[in-house]
C-alpha cells in the first residue's frame, strides 16, 4: 500500500477570485490533465478549479457546508478543505485505518467518477483524503 501526494483542497466562497490569486499571484497554471470527473448530482454540486505547480495539484472548491448532509456523511471534506492521497489500494489502507482505530467516511465515488475516496481526520481535525483510481 503506497501513498502519494495528489491534491491539497482549499475551500472557498469564490473560486473565481482564489484562482484569479493563485495563478496571477502564485504564477500556478490551469491544471487540465488527471483532472477529476465532479459527480455534480450526487452530493456536492460546487465549482472548482483546478492549478498546479506542475507538480501537486491545488483544488479551489466551492465551500459547501452541508456535502456531509446531503451524502449521509460525517466527515465533510469541503467545509474547510483538505490534503489528499492517492493510494494503490484502498482497501488495504481502510484495513490500516481500522487496525489504527481511526474512524473514517467511505464516500466511495459518490464526489469523483473513477475515484473510491475516503475522509478522516488527523488528531488535529484536519481532513485528509486518501483515493485510489478506479479500473
């Protein structure tokens, strides 16, 4: 079981003006391969866009505090953001979260097409994600 760091998350009440910042201040580009498929009705339905350093990829995401509400969910990945993991084997991993005993949210591919992602939280609240592409 591999991790890798894909994405960090950063929730936002306008996308427009973070990406407007990131790419014109940071000098991030557009990021327009690997990009995820939004499963806009299933849960989360907000705008997102997507930069990278050429590297790690950024997602300014659309803060929306009810996601956990609508997907019968208790870990809400973006209410305030969130680091994200791709991992070769995500029920390995599941397994190595339970043996660790750290509760975790299996949201599946209810947000992503192609992508099994679960939330948890570090010991200091912040969300992670760990996600393996799905064949």
């Amino acid at each position: 079981m591999k991790l890798t760091l894909h994405h960090i998350n950063l929730a936002t009440e306008n996308v427009e003006r973070m990406n407007a910042f990131y790419t014109g201040v940071l000098g991030l580009a557009p990021e327009d391969t690997g990009l995820p498929v939004l499963e806009k009705g299933k849960g989360y339905a907000g705008e997102v866009a997507f930069v990278t350093d050429g590297a790690i990829q950024t997602h300014l995401a659309q803060r929306d505090v009810q996601a956990g509400f609508a997907t019968g969910q208790i870990v809400n990945p973006v209410s305030h953001g969130h680091i994200a993991y791709r991992t070769d084997d995500i029920d390995a991993f599941k397994a190595h979260l339970v043996a660790h005993g750290i509760p975790y949210s299996d949201w599946g591919n209810t947000a992503v097409a192609g992508w099994h992602q679960i939330f948890f939280y570090d010991p200091d609240g912040n969300v992670i994600e760990v996600h393996a592409v799905q064949d």
